[in-house]
C-alpha cells in the first residue's frame, strides 16, 4: 500500500513531531528528546540507531504522551532492516490496537502489515497470510483493495483466489483509473473468467446509459441542440457538436475525452459551461 495509497500523513506525522513539542515545551523532557532524536534518526534513514532511542523510549517511559507513537515508528524502523520483518509485524499490530491510534498512521500500519506478511509468507512462513486475508474486510476501502491486490501475487492459486470479491467491487466502483487498472491487472492474474464477466457486466450497464447534451443560445428559451443517444455510441454525439461549440470549452480549459470519462465513472454528475457570448453547454450521462 505504500506504493499504491499516499503517505502524506506518515510526511505530516513525522513534521509535526518534531515542530509542534518545541513549541509546547521551552525545555524538552527525556521522552520528548529520546522522540526528537529518533525522528532525526529515521529522517536520516539510521534504523538501527533510532530502534534504540524508540526502545529507550518505550521501556523507560511507559506513561510517555510519544509512547504509541514510538511503538509504529519502531515498526518502522524494524520493517527497513533485513531479517526483522516479524518483529515489525507485531509493532504495527500493537500500534493499530491502541486507543490513541493515528488515523493515518493506522492506515499505513496496515498496509505495512500487508507488506511484511506478504515478506514472511515468501520466505516460507505460508500462515503469515492470513494477515492478508483478514484484512480483505477491513471498513477502510484502501486497505481491503490492497490485501487483495497483495494477495493476488500468493503462489498458492486457492488463497490468491480469495482477491476475486474485492477486486471486482474494486473494478466496478473506483473512479480513480489508476486504480481501477491496477485492479484488472490483478484480477487477470488470478481469474481472467472473473475479469471478462465484469468487463461484459459493465458493457451491458453502458448500452442502457444515454448520453444527453443539450446546449442553449443567449435569450433563447429552448436548447438549439438536443442529443439523447445512447452511451456506446458517444463519439457519434460529440461528433454532432459543432466546433464553434468545442471551441468554446477549449477556451475555457475543458477536454471533451476527460469531461466523458468522469461522466462516465458519476451516475450523478452534470457538466455545465457558460461560454463568455452567452452559449450555455449541459453534458450528462443517465
């Protein structure tokens, strides 16, 4: 998950860390520097040396307002050193249990756990997997798509098949392509049957779709153009536009192609432009 979902939250925990204390604090406790000096560490990408200021941390100062925090930067820390995948897997799993938990740093704690299980599993520890397996129903939806995805690579076809859900909800709902691509590639791998019923289930919903456009004239009461044509047959719609008019949405910085591709991962969504001579253009997808 940390290739796939964003780590601006770890980036943001990591500065406030550091700023936000000194502020608080004209002289920083033991605990607080013992944090300090580990995120100076882990910045410097020194995991051995900072494990020990994390682990001081913990030990000596078990009532520490920095404690949880230490426990998922220790994971941190062990997940970066060779050999240490387990013990890292149980300092992210402690981290997500406690109560003062980070949201964000929870969601890259699961996705570490996905990671160093994945590790272990290939390493020959085949029980490992049900880290994985368990969090295919995890609430976050980021989570549950990268178990799948993850899971997808198992040797074992049987556990990798377990993805199959996850990865198809994943293709019919995510409106992030990338995603979404990820997603089908992954599904080949495992069930290229399970990847053609979609494509073809989407295809069926995409022939009942209609694709409306309607554009209107300064002071005119009815639209001068009026489209409703069915969705597989879009590019025969635009291409009843007149130029005037897609000139017009290019003046204004609007691609045709991306305005239908975000139509068309929105059951609800509405495109409107008021070009400056008092043209009015609607584009919808029902």
């Amino acid at each position: 998950m940390k290739k796939i979902l964003p780590t601006i939250g770890l980036l943001i925990a990591l500065g406030v860390a550091l700023a936000a204390p000194a502020r608080a604090f004209p002289q920083a406790s033991t605990d607080e520097k013992l944090f300090q000096d580990a995120k100076l560490l882990i910045i410097d990408k020194k995991w051995e040396a900072a494990l020990d200021k994390l682990r001081e941390l913990t030990e000596s100062h078990p009532q520490s307002l920095y404690y949880g925090q230490a426990i998922f930067y220790e994971g941190e820390c062990l997940s970066s050193i060779k050999g240490r995948e387990s013990e890292a897997l149980q300092a992210y799993k402690e981290y997500i249990r406690r109560p003062d938990a980070n949201p964000s740093l929870v969601e890259e704690a699961e996705g570490s756990i996905i990671d160093m299980a994945y590790t272990l599993y290939e390493k020959g520890d085949k029980a490992a997997v049900r880290d994985i397996e368990e969090r295919l129903t995890r609430a976050d939806k980021a989570v549950r798509f990268y178990a799948a995805y993850k899971l997808s690579m198992v040797s074992d076809r049987a556990v990798a098949l377990e993805a199959v859900p996850v990865l198809k909800q994943t293709i019919e709902t995510e409106k992030e392509p990338d995603l979404a691509d990820r997603a089908r590639i992954a599904l080949l791998r495992i069930s290229p049957e399970s990847l053609k019923s979609v494509d073809e289930s989407r295809t069926a919903r995409d022939e009942n779709r209609v694709l409306r456009i309607r554009v209107w004239r300064k002071g005119q009461k009815e639209p001068q153009v009026s489209i409703n044509i069915p969705w597989a047959l879009a590019d025969l719609a635009l291409s009843a536009m007149s130029e005037e008019d897609k000139a017009a949405m290019r003046a204004k910085g609007y691609d045709i192609n991306r305005i239908l591709s975000d139509l068309a991962r929105s059951k609800q969504k509405l495109f409107r432009l008021e070009a400056d001579d008092g043209t009015t253009i609607e584009i919808w997808i029902e």
